[in-house]
C-alpha cells in the first residue's frame, strides 16, 4: 500500500509548475539554513513533537501546556515577500496565542516536493503544509486522506473572491485555502495603436482586423513564447473561455470526460478561430523557437504591440529595466471576446498552491488558526499588493493608492470586477502525461500538423488515458 501511495505522489510531482506560477518560483537558494522563530529552527528540522504534545489540542490549551505547531512552506530565501509574511504571521499568531510554538519546515521547490513524497507515504504530514492547486498534484493528496476538512464558515468573512475556494472543494468538502493566483491578460502597447490609428481590440473581429493591419506596419501583433510550449496551451483555454461565454465548466467537464470536447460545437468554433489567427500572423515569425525572455524583449522594445503573458509580469510597467515610453503607455486587456459576447469580465488564471491542515494533526483547532491568522483580510491582501507578493484570491482593491502605476490600478479593477475565472487551463487539470500531450497537439494543430477533428479527438483519448484517481 505504501509503495502505491509513494508512486501517486511522485506521479504528482512529476508536473512542472508554470515559472512564476501563484508567486511560486525555483528558488535560487537549495538548502539554505532559513529560520523559523527567530533564526532558531533551520530548513529541514522536524518539529520533534513530544509526549506533552501528543494530547489533543484542546486539552493542551486547556491545562497552559505548550504546543509546537509545525507548518512546512516553500519561500526559503530570507529576503522574499512571503517569507517574510510567513515570520509576520508566526509572530501575530505566538502573539495570540502564548502556549504554541510555529515552526517552520522550510525548502526549496524541489526539495520541498521530494520531502511531500516522504511524509505522504508514511501518513505524518506537518500540521499544516501546501500543495500545488492544480488537480493533477491537489488530488492524490485528497484522494489518499492526507487534508482535514475546513468548515467554510470559519472563514465566511474573509473576502474570499467569487469561485475562490472551488478549486479546493471536492464531493462539497472544502479542503484548502488558496494562496494566490495569476492572471493572463493581453500587455498592451497603447502608443503603437495610436500611431498607427489601430483600434485596441476587444473582439475576435477587432482582433483580426488589428492583426492585418499590424502586419502591414511590420509590427507583430502578439509577442508569444512557442518554445515552452506552454503559454500558447494556455491561450487556448483563453479562447475557449470566450466561446463558452466565461463559464469554465464545460471546458473541465470535458477534461473529466463528462462530456466530449470533439462533440462539442463551441470548442470547434474557438479552435477555428485560433487556427485562422495564427494562419493570419498572430504571433511573431519565430515564435515558435522564442522563449518568454526573448518574447518580453520583442514587446519591450516595440517590436511587438501585443504581449500575451500574467500578472507577475505586472513589474513591466515600473520597472527601470522598462523604457520609460513603454511604461508611460503599457495597458492590459482580458483577451477579446466571441463576437456577440461580451467576457470581459471573465479572467483566464492559474491558481498557485493550496494551503491545508493535516487530517493526522494532532491539533488541527490550532492547525486552523494558523490558517485565519494568515489569511486575516486585514493583513493578507494588504502584504500581497502593497510588497508584491502576488494577486490574493481575497478582495484587495482597497489597498491599492492613487500614485500606484495606471496598469496596477487597470489590474486591480479588472480582477475586483471579475465575474468569472478559469482558474486552472484544461491541459493542466489531469496528470503530468496529459499537460505534455496536449501542449504537443495544440503545436501540431497550430502548425497545420492535425485538422480541428483530429485535434479534439486525439486529445479526448488522451484524457480518457490520464484521469487523476
């Protein structure tokens, strides 16, 4: 059993986050001796619960007995936003709290994944640790018993955006917080459409009439990084969110196989649409060998007029590296609509990781405090807009001042206003096998390598061979 266990999980870990994903980045720093309390517990040392703590939480609080509450996160480097936010937490909560100790267990990503195999193999996971939101690693640690269930009115009041805490409901179980999400917008060059008396658009017709004429300027009109193969997967799911007309739900029905998407008429549409805008010259001509740094310095330096990437590219539009030019007439925009329907409230995005209690905890009251602490909406939403640490799935609008810049103030009011988000592409809601095959056939059928039919049915069989259990 053991053995099965150990290999759903390293099957989990097999995906690879999206870079930047929910704030979430390898970290440069391996091994580093990061602190828990005051520099006192280094990364990698386990809590050492002793036979004190070992009675329930409640009886520990009780009788004045100390606790050690032990939560594992991945932000070693001292110097980053959120582990800094992590320390702030430890000393509110110990604050609140006298009889219990946080310690940290800190790692670097991969260390960190390697370390999730350990504990959920043996069932001991730390009181309260993350996973990545996507289904394909949330699942396994679902499916095997490893999260305790949270009761959604605890945390009624905490400004949680609308949708925000699906992706960790399962069977109407809620069964982890969100820490953070990205967006994808379309990064705007607003000066080379006024030069050249182009329209912004905000439609596919719009959208095609801008690519013919952007073209004829010599201007690329979307700057897109091919080689990774992954963002322009996640275009898709974009395009297909606005024939859907911003509901995700068919778009992940047919991922789970509930429905088909070769029998499904708006999937054909969408795809359609796709294949006669990259056949018209959407992307620049080497897009397919360009990465996301050679993409961003087409945009950048105005070779580009479009630049389709996330929000934690929002640093763009303040950054010294940025020509002042630019950031005098950078702007987003969602991606355009269906013509006839109007999704510009609708927000393609990936959430980062989840945030869970220990179903083994022995003190998940506490284990669950730790959670309110953090995500206090008086503390969360201000740390993460005003240090940058990330977009919150938590209302956040009210922190944002006048003298931010126009595209953070353009991005908060978009998000705020949001009526509907995808939260996780298509080709990322199954295992590691079906995000590979579907960002290999969304190539093939851009490149004119598989018809529409073929596309969608080669890419329901591979769903149909990769259902996370």
């Amino acid at each position: 059993m053991k053995k099965k266990l150990l290999s759903l999980f390293m099957a989990a870990c097999m995906v690879l986050p999206l870079a930047a994903c929910g704030g979430q980045k390898a970290d440069e720093t391996k091994g580093a001796d990061t602190s828990a309390a005051q520099g006192e517990t280094k990364a990698g040392e386990t809590s050492g619960k002793t036979e004190a703590d070992s009675k329930t939480a409640s009886e520990a609080s009780a009788d004045g007995k100390e606790i050690t509450l032990t939560v594992m996160h991945g932000r070693p480097d001292p110097t980053d936003t959120l582990h800094q936010y992590y320390l702030d937490v430890q000393k509110r909560y110990e604050e609140k709290y006298p009889n219990v100790k946080v310690e940290y267990e800190v790692y670097d990503n991969e260390t960190y994944k390697k370390k999730l195999q350990i504990y959920g193999s043996t069932k001991s996971m730390p009181d309260v640790f993350f996973v990545w939101s996507n289904p394909s690693e949330f699942l396994p640690y679902v499916n095997a018993g490893l999260a305790a269930e949270l009761n959604p009115d605890d945390f009624k009041d905490f400004n949680f955006t609308p949708g925000a805490l699906e992706g960790a409901t399962v069977d109407g179980k809620l069964l982890g917080l969100p820490e953070l999400i990205d967006y994808w917008y379309l990064y705007v060059n607003k000066k080379i459409f006024e030069d050249n008396n182009i329209k912004i658009p905000t439609t596919m017709s719009e959208l095609k009439t801008a690519v013919t004429e952007l073209n004829k300027a010599g201007i690329a009109p979307i700057s897109m990084n091919g080689k990774d193969l992954w963002n322009q997967s996640v275009m898709f799911n974009d395009i297909l969110f606005r024939y859907t007309e911003g509901d995700p739900n068919p778009i992940w029905d047919a991922a789970s196989q509930k429905t088909k998407f070769a029998e499904t008429p708006a999937f054909t549409e969408a795809a359609d649409m796709y294949k006669e805008l990259v056949d018209m010259g959407l992307f620049q001509n080497s897009w397919t060998s360009d990465d996301e740094a050679t993409s961003k310095n087409l945009f950048v330096q105005g070779k580009a007029a479009m630049w389709y990437t996330g929000t934690w590219n929002n640093a763009i539009a303040t950054s010294e590296d940025t020509p002042q030019e630019l950031r005098d007439n950078v702007a987003i925009i969602p991606f355009p609509s269906a013509d006839g329907k109007d999704t510009s409230d609708c927000l393609m995005g990936r959430e980062g990781v989840s945030m869970m209690v220990a179903e083994n905890s022995e003190y998940k009251p506490e284990a669950v405090n730790y959670l309110k602490e953090f995500f206090d909406p008086d503390f969360y939403p201000k740390a993460c807009w005003e240090n940058g640490i990330g977009i919150p799935m938590q209302k956040f609008d009210q922190f944002v001042k006048d003298t931010d810049a126009d595209l953070l103030k353009e991005a908060a009011k978009s998000i705020s206003g949001a009526k509907a988000v995808a939260s996780h592409p298509y080709a990322f809601r199954l295992n590691a096998v079906f995000e590979q095959e579907c960002k290999d056939l969304t190539m093939a059928f851009l490149l004119g390598q598989k018809t529409t039919d073929e596309f969608w049915k080669a890419t329901d069989e591979a769903a149909a061979e990769n259902q996370v259990k």
